[in-house]
C-alpha cells in the first residue's frame, strides 16, 4: 500500500477551508471596512 502523507498532499482540506473564507470574505470587505471605520 501507498503511505498516505497528508502533508504533501496538493489537494488539502486545509487549502479547500482557506479558499472557501477568502471566497466569503472578499465580497464581505466593504461592510467590514465600514464597520471598522465606524465602530472604531
């Protein structure tokens, strides 16, 4: 059998969970600035 080496794996479920927050936070960016400015 093949060693499973999760390090050295392309396709990592770390890099699929980053994508995914910067893909939601990208059209966020706005309300957030808005909120910094205004709040702080």
């Amino acid at each position: 059998m093949q060693d499973q080496s999760f390090e050295k794996d392309p396709f990592s479920w770390t890099y699929l969970l980053v994508a995914l927050v910067v893909l939601l936070a990208l059209p966020l960016l706005p309300a957030i600035a808005g909120w910094l400015t205004f709040y702080l």
